[in-house]
C-alpha cells in the first residue's frame, strides 16, 4: 500500500493551511488530527448522523466521507470559525438562547447546516428548515427547540441576517 503523505493546501476558517496527509485520510481526520479543529465531530463515519458537517465553499458537507484529497484547494469552515471579534454567530447565540443544545455532539454539524441552509435561503420556511437538517441527528432535543432557533435567527432577532459573517 501506498504510504507516503502527500503535500494538501486549503482555506480553513480564512487561514491557508499546508498539511501533510496519506491521501487516503479523509477531511474530517485531517481537521481533527493534523489541525486540532476537534470541534467538528465522529459519530458514525458514514455519512449518517451528520455530527461531522462543515461547510465547504459554504456548502454543508459530511466531512468523514470526504477525503483530503478533494476538499484541497476548497474554502472549508468549522465551528471554530462562526466566532470572530465581534462574538458568537447568531446563530450559536440562538442555539444557547433557545436550549437547543443538550449533550452539544450533534450541534457543531446543527449549526453549520443551518447556516447553510439560510446561507441559501434566508426566508427558508419551517418545512424547508427540518428538509434541510434531514442529514443531521440529535438524540436529545427532539429538534423542536432547533427549528426555533434557526426560525429566530431567519425572523430577525438577532439582527439583520448577515451570509457573509465571516469568509467561508
Ligand atoms: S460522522 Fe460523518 S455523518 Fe456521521
Ligand atoms: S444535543 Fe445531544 S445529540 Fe443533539
């Protein structure tokens, strides 16, 4: 078997990285291994549970199915980077202020398809919102209380909403 690492470039949370990687790792080992991004999630490493999303180019990806090999090059952005120096992302906020959020191993993947989804849709109905996290499992909150926040945000409590929060 082929063991030498290969040499990979891509954006992550605004910042260009260089790693060094088997080309058979995938995305998700890659942020969590070699860039200590542990944020992102393992649940069932199949494309499932949704609890390794992040957004790629802003679109939500299952980062354990994807290998290095074809995020490189690519924008990735992880729960590590919704904060910036002007504080959480509203959509976080909303997550704490609606308690959506209990054990928190699904929430990182929650969140970067919701803003996914409203990144696309900002007026996304309450239909198009649960459509939009059918890829992602939450064992603890029935998701009611996570269609509520992603809805506040959507309706303007946390101010005018903002796609471009951060570079993606
Ligand atoms: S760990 Fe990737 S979808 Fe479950
Ligand atoms: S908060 Fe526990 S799995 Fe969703």
């Amino acid at each position: 078997m082929y063991e030498e690492k290969m040499r990979f470039e891509l954006t992550v949370n605004g910042k260009r990285q260089v790693v060094y990687a088997h080309p058979s790792k995938t995305l998700l080992e890659v942020l969590r291994e070699e860039l200590n991004l542990t944020g992102t999630k393992r649940g069932c490493d199949d494309s499932n549970c949704g609890v390794c999303t992040v957004l790629l180019d802003g679109k939500a990806v299952k980062s354990c199915t994807m290998l290095i090999v074809q995020a490189a090059g690519h924008k990735v952005t992880t729960i590590e980077g919704l904060e910036t120096e002007k504080g959480l992302h509203p959509l976080q906020q909303a997550f704490i202020d609606h308690f959506a959020v209990q054990c928190g191993f699904c929430t990182p993947g929650m969140i970067l398809t919701a803003k996914a989804i409203l990144d696309e849709n900002p007026d996304a109905t309450e239909d198009e919102i649960r459509e939009g996290l059918h890829g992602n499992l939450c064992r603890c909150t029935g998701y009611k209380s996570i269609v509520e926040a992603i809805e506040a945000v959507r309706d303007g409590d946390y101010g005018d909403y903002v796609i471009n929060w951060q570079e993606v």
